[in-house]
C-alpha cells in the first residue's frame, strides 16, 4: 500500500505542534483548581480556534470549563477525547520546568502534564488540521477536551456520554502504554471512603470508656483488603488512612480510601455490594461508606475492530506494526464504551512518568503518533470503514 502523503503534513507542523505543547504546559491545569482550569480552558479555545478554523464551543459545568471543536451541523461520527487538567499543583513549573532534551537516547520532553495528557492534545489538534489542510471534510468530526478527567469526570461524564451516543468511532487522547502500545481495554474504577465514628477517652486515665477508631480502621484494611480478586483481575487497595488527634486519646474518628479496580461489569457490582455491608468490629463504632462505581469497564470488543483498522493503516503510512495492551487505569473512554461506541484508547504521545517526577514524552514518536491518527480521522469521517475496499 502506497503512504498518502499526510507525513510530510505533519512534519511541516511539527514546530507549530511543540510550540502549542509548550504553551499547553506552560498553562498549569490542577483539576481543582477551577480558575486554573478557566485559563487553560481559553488558550485551548484560542490555539484550537486558530489551527482549526472553526469556533470553540464553552461549556462551564459547576465551575468547571470543557471545550468543544465540532465541525459541521450534522450528528457526531468520530469523537476524539481529551482532557486539560492533571494532577500538578500550581508552581510544579518550578521544579519541573518545560524542557526538550535533544542529547538522550530517546530524545524526550518533559513538564508536568506532556504525557498525560497535553501532548495528545496538541497531536488531536494538528492530525485535525493535516486532514483539513488536503482537503478533507471533517464534517461529523468533534473534539471534546474536558477539564476534571483527573478527579473521576463528575462535572463531564454528560457531557461526554452527550457527545458520543451514535457516534461511530472514539478516538481517546490518553497517552500510549508501553512501547507505545494503544490500549484496547481496561479496568473499571470505583472509590470509597469509610467515615468511622468511635468515642474519645484519656488513652492513660480511662481507656476502657473510648471506642477506638483506630483498632476499627485496622480491621477494615484487612477486611476490604481481602474483597480482592487476583484470579479475576479485581483489585481493591486500601490507600489514604488516617485516624486520631493527640497521643494521649482514643480516637474518636478515622477514614480510609479505598481503590477498586475490576475486569468485568459483576465484580464490580460484588464488591460494590460488599463494601455497602460492612459492618463494624467494635462495640460500639459506626461506619459511613461514601462513593461508588465511578467508570465501567472498558471490554476489549469495543476496540478490536478500529484496532484493526488502525492496523492497517499504521501499514500503508510505513509507521510499523501496532501494539496492544489491557491496563488498570480508568479514562473518559470507559464511558464511551459503555455506550456501545466502538472506543480506541492510548492514541495520545508515547512516553512515560505519568503523574510522576520523569514525566516525559519521547520526542520521535510525536511525528508518526499524530499521522496514524489523523489517517484514522480522515478514514472514519469518510464513507463507513465497513463497506470500503481493502486498502
């Protein structure tokens, strides 16, 4: 098969692309901080505004800013997702500052956010602009960059769900899995937290009259601990714990976070109804489980066949063979998935450190990333993939 020409495109807006990337990171984005994600919400509407052509439409959902590209006035076929806010505090630029490191092996460029997942942003946003620039309609074509994908999408799941249902194919942004691999499925998310209320006392005077929520709190690290299920992929993790006020009390309140992650639609619904019958220990305490199934998991069926199509696109445009991967983090297309969308996730840049100090993404996969996906734009706005000739 003979390449279509849309890597040299891409490479002609390789220096626009960094240039965006660099402003994107530049513009720190923590979820909670809503008048951060307000300021990375309108360089986005202006970058995409002038790459693309068309006009940004805002949506400010309980304070919180997503942006929309659509192009045309007919129903959404290909949506590509995106997120603009990350776990970085605001001032992570001073300790990790936006740099390209041309002299390692991979060259790479860093700052807090490039991986996850600014990069895939600004590929979307240029892969969409090579498709436009040899003169394809992208009517049906919708990008959607929410703004609290961090913190579980409470204020953008609608919003999401709204711009996928009947869509043809989601196209997520997320970064790659190892070695690039795109991830064709993943686990479901859910999270707790468990209030516990016990009663205070002098712990050397009068022990014997607290209720200590403490001693509660062990026994349900171990209780919730135990719901997992290695052999069916379920993992349920006890992480943020704290209890008491001075050394001298019997605690009289604790917490604990928990972190579910499971393969399939029934373990999680098992652990769900498990972690609501919990019951105390001891005599005396009292339990508030908050929280609940967050995202649904993201079966490998609902990426095969636009893998497939990848597949074969990755071949005709000379990018080599494609990897795929199941992970455990949850993403926005879990809910895509769930719609019955044919969802294709891990689209975004190649790299590594999400979340973490290394942070990075690998600067000569940037160029090939962004054209197999805008060859995947320009394949699945056309005609329906189905009912093509072998290319």
């Amino acid at each position: 098969m003979t390449p279509t020409g849309l890597a040299d495109l891409v490479d002609r807006r390789l220096p626009q692309l960094l240039a965006d990337l660099e402003q994107l990171v530049r513009c720190e984005s923590p979820s909670a901080d809503l008048g951060a994600v307000a300021a990375s919400a309108d360089l986005i509407a202006a970058l995409g505004a002038r790459r693309l052509g068309v006009e940004p439409r805002r949506f400010t959902v309980e304070g919180c800013q997503h942006v929309a590209f659509r192009f045309g006035t007919g129903p959404i076929r290909v949506l590509l997702l995106a997120h603009h806010d990350t776990v970085w505090p605001i001032g992570s630029l001073a300790e990790h500052p936006w740099s390209i490191d041309e002299a390692g092996s991979p060259a790479v460029l860093r700052g807090p956010g490039t991986v996850d997942m600014k990069a895939g942003l600004a590929m979307a946003i240029h892969a969409m602009a090579a498709v436009a620039e040899r003169g394809h309609d992208l009517a049906g074509v919708c990008l959607l960059v929410t703004g609290d994908e961090e913190i579980g999408s409470p204020t953008s799941r609608a919003l999401i769900e709204e711009h996928a249902r009947g869509a043809r194919a989601c196209l997520v942004l997320e970064g790659a899995g190892p070695s690039g691999a795109l991830k064709t499925a993943r686990k479901g998310t859910s999270w707790y937290r468990i209030g516990i209320v016990g009663r205070a006392a002098h712990a050397g005077g009068e022990p014997e009259k607290g209720i200590n929520a403490a001693v509660e709190l062990a026994h349900l690290i171990l209780a919730v601990g135990a719901l997992g299920a290695p052999e069916a992929g379920t993992t349920v993790t006890p992480t943020v714990a704290a209890a008491g006020t001075t050394t001298n009390t019997v605690p009289a309140a604790a917490v604990l976070n928990i972190d579910v992650r499971a393969r399939t639609a029934a373990e999680q619904e098992r652990v769900h109804a498990a972690m609501l019958a919990l019951a105390p220990t001891v005599p005396g305490a009292t339990l508030t489980v908050a929280g609940g199934i967050n995202r649904p998991p993201m079966p490998r069926s609902s990426a095969a066949g636009l893998f497939a199509i990848a597949g074969r696109l990755a071949d005709r445009e000379g990018l080599g063979p494609l990897a795929e991967r199941s992970v455990g983090g949850g993403s926005d297309g879990n809910f895509t998935a769930a719609l019955g969308v044919p969802t294709l996730d891990g689209l975004g840049a190649v790299g590594g450190g999400a979340h973490a100090a290394d942070e990075h993404v690998r600067l000569d996969a940037i160029g090939p990333r962004t054209v197999l996906l805008a060859a995947l734009i320009q394949e699945l706005a056309g005609p329906e993939p189905a009912a093509r000739e072998p290319g």
